[in-house]
C-alpha cells in the first residue's frame, strides 16, 4: 500500500516534551505518515484455544477506542488499522494456563500498524503474554480493560532482530477491585518507544508496572510510563531497571504518576534504576509526580544510574571467577527480580540467554 502524508495529525518536532528524547529520523515514518504501509497483519493466537477465550479479527468500528491519545503514532493506528485482532476472556473465568500471542515470521514490505483490544470480564482471571520478535517496523496501540474483580498477569516481550522498530502504547483501564500486573521486556531491535499507561476507573483496584530494558551500541529504547489516579483506595507500584552497554546505547524512562484531587486514599511509588557498563552509553530517567489532594497514604520515587558495584565484582573474582563471568552474573542479578516473576522458566532462560548475548556482543 502507497504511503500517505498525514494531514489530520500534528507531525511532532522533536522540540515536544513528548518527543525530545526520540530520534524522530529513525522513527521509519511512523510518526508522520510517510512510511510505506503494508499489509501484514502479524499477530496471531499462538497457544491453543481454552474455554472462555475469543481471540478473533473484528471491524474497528465494531469495537472503537475507548482511550483516545495525544501520541501520532496512536492516532494513526486508531485511524488506518485495517482491523482490530480482539481478545476476550469470559467472566468467572479463571484459565489454567496463559494466553500467548505471538507474530508470523514472515517477510513483509513496509510497515504495519496494528490494533489490539484485551477484555476480561467480570471476575476473570488470566495471564497474556505477548511476544515480539523479528525484524518488523511495527505501530501498535494494545488496550486492555479490566472488568470489576478480575486479575491479568500481562507480559510483553520485545525481543526484535536488528534494524526493528517499535513504536506502541500499552493502555489499562482498571474497573473497581480488580488488579493489573504487566511485566515488559525490551532488548534488541534499532529504536523501540513504549507508552505504558494505566487508567483507574474505581476504587479498590491496583496496578503493578514492572519492566527490563537492555540498549547495546546504537540502540534507543525508551519507555514512557502515565499511572492515572482519578478514584479513591487504588494502589500503583513501578519499576524498571535497565542496562546501557556500548557506544551511544541510550535509554529514556520517564515515569509520570498523576494524583487527582477526587484520588484520596492513594497509595503509589515509582521507581527506575540503571546500570551503565561502557563509556559513550547515555541513561535519561525522570520521574514525576503531580499530586491534587493531601488526603492519600503516600506517593514517592526514586530515580538511581550509576556503574558496576566494585564490591560485588571483587567479591566474585575474589572466589575465582573471572571479570566477563563476574560481570554476568552481576547483571543477571540485576535483572533476576523482574525477569523471575514471569513464571515461565522457557521464557526466563531465553531472555537470560539474549542478556548474555548483548553482554558479550558489547565486549563484556
């Protein structure tokens, strides 16, 4: 399919705080139209089918976005998707085993911008996890909504060839006592930007960002984090830890939590750490927190970037490993705490596995 020239969305600058970190020359025309759209459509059930699972390909008019965005990227998979590909669990389902939806590996011209919707109805129980691998230009808006009491364990794998780009929101929007936990994973691929955000729509409900991020020379991976608090009694908690190693490596956190004036009883802390481990990588990490009322249990973070522990590296060589096996080791530790919650021991010795190859491919 022909590419065409956005004229209905603002084609950012780079000068927008939104965009003043990302390398918009190496956005592949995600941003203002211009790449040649193809028509791939990539994303398919990989597991096989439970009871009470529907993963189908539905008309976008059919199932609309319920979470407009300010992102040009969004704005125009909410506008040119072809389709919506529709995940629904069924309420009072609780499913024994996860959901996996993974891409068709497949050679495709162009770009593809993909729209995904994840719906749990009332008192569901399920975990989803999302792979993503290959070398693919890729413009996706995922939103998920949580129905009152259900729980969703969401993990997303970016695990991109060389040369990918990525650029995606993920969007949850939590009904009354329900929980949400999204684990993200991001290595590989040329320049991957990420918009994790959550919605609160009623109280008693809690959210839980955690993700892993490792940029080798030249790479930008940034992740962009809104938690939006406009009810009572929610509880969120981030945290992120990345690892920079090689020439302009560059990684961008940015973690905004918004406390309403109508969000009392709030309860929520952000937290970003990243390791550099070469000369010329570059960490950007800024938390916010703008807050409307007093009346909450508590709201803080914590921003930390600094080098190897020398400490834990003596001790290691100190009992006869030596410093590329030391190095290993302290950063598989560094990440273990995440990467270990994802309960899948397939999936955690893989991820483990390419740590170890972007380690050795930096020279460490």
């Amino acid at each position: 399919m022909a590419s065409t020239l956005m004229t209905n969305y603002l084609v950012p600058s780079g000068r927008e705080e939104a965009w003043r970190f990302t390398p918009l020359a190496r956005l592949a025309g995600l941003h203002d139209g211009s790449s040649q759209r193809g028509t791939r459509k990539s994303l398919f059930l990989k597991s096989a089918q439970q009871a009470g699972v529907t993963a189908t390909r539905v008309d976008r008019a059919l199932v609309p976005s319920a979470a407009p965005s300010e992102d040009v990227v969004v704005q125009r998979v909410h506008a040119e998707a072809e389709d919506v590909f529709s995940v629904s669990i069924s309420a009072n389902v609780s499913l024994s085993e996860p959901v996996y939806l993974a891409r068709l590996q497949e050679k495709s011209q162009g770009s593809e911008l993909s729209s995904v919707r994840i719906e749990l109805g009332t008192n569901a129980h399920a975990v989803i996890i999302m792979e993503n691998v290959g070398k693919s230009i890729l413009g996706e808006d995922v939103e998920i909504t949580l129905g009152a009491g259900s729980t969703l364990k969401f993990i997303t794998l970016q695990e991109w060839d060389e040369g990918s780009v990525h650029a995606a929101r993920h969007h949850a929007i939590l009904n009354r006592d329900s929980t949400f936990q999204s684990i993200t994973v991001s290595v590989g691929g040329s320049l991957v930007r990420l918009l994790p955000t959550v919605e609160f729509a009623g109280p008693g409900t809690s959210a839980e960002l955690l993700g892993v991020y490792f940029a080798t020379a030249g790479q930008h991976l940034e992740h962009r984090i809104h938690v939006e608090h406009g009810v009572p009694n929610a509880k969120s908690r981030v945290n992120y830890k990345g690892a920079l190693a090689g020439n302009e490596a560059h990684t961008v956190w940015i973690g905004d939590v918004h406390i309403r004036a109508a969000a009392e009883g709030t309860d929520t802390y952000e937290l970003n750490r990243n390791l550099l481990l070469s000369d010329g990588a570059r960490a950007d990490s800024v938390p916010n927190l703008e807050i409307e009322t007093g009346e909450i249990i508590g709201a803080g973070h914590a921003s930390t970037t600094g080098r190897f522990d020398d400490e834990q590296l003596f001790y290691l060589m100190s009992r006869g490993i030596p410093m590329d096996g030391a190095r290993r080791l302290v950063v598989r530790g560094f990440f273990a705490e995440i990467i270990t919650q994802i309960g899948d021991e397939q999936i955690e010795d893989r991820l483990m596995a390419r740590i170890d190859g972007e380690l050795a491919k930096a020279g460490h």
